[in-house]
C-alpha cells in the first residue's frame, strides 16, 4: 500500500498543476473535489473575502476505545486561507484510486 500522501493540499496554494495519484500534468480537464466555506454579505448578495477564514478537509475513523488507539484518520486539506479549496486528479480513474488507497489504509489502521 502507498504511503499517506496528505495533505493533498496545505496553505495558499490552490492550484494542483499534477495529479496527487500518478503524477501527470493536468492540462486536458480533471476530476474535482470542491470544497469550503463563504462569508455572505449582510443582504446575502455577495460574498466577502475573508482571510480569516481558513479549510480544511479530512477522513477519519473514529472508534470506541476512550484512548483513541483504534482512531485513525488522513488530513486531506490543511489551513488553505479563505476558506475555499478545489483538489484536482487527471481523471475520475486516478480520483477512485487516490480514494480507494485512503480508505484501504484507514481500514487497515482501524483493524489494529
């Protein structure tokens, strides 16, 4: 099983010029993954950029033991300013590949 590859996003970068799961350059449309949060106006009609606000993104697996042991989890997307993030894959085949290993690996931690 491939190591851990998160998070597949960190900071202000924002733009994944290469797929997270076999390496190929992105260049003729992509498999996405959307995710954040926006702060709307008072009237609800625009959004406000607000540095303040920062994502994030996370699997995990939480089990019964009060010392967590048999807890286990992937940082996707770590402190991406504003709030707002996409993840891109090459292609829907590499986006299930990237999932399935994640899941696999948690599946495999939370066995132990």
């Amino acid at each position: 099983m491939k190591e851990s590859k998160s998070p597949l996003l960190r900071g202000q970068s924002s733009v994944m010029l290469s797929c997270p799961n076999c390496g190929c350059g992105i260049s003729d449309g992509f498999a996405y993954l959307s995710g954040g949060a926006i702060l709307l106006s008072e009237d609800r009609m625009d959004s406000v950029h607000e540095e303040r606000l920062e994502a994030f993104l996370a699997i995990g697996f939480h089990g019964a033991q009060p010392d967590m042991r048999d807890s286990c989890g992937d940082e996707l997307v770590d402190s991406v300013e504003g709030g707002q993030f996409d993840l891109h894959w090459c292609s829907v085949k590499c986006m299930r590949e990237s999932f399935n290993e994640m899941f696999d690996r948690m599946e495999s931690q939370s066995k132990r």
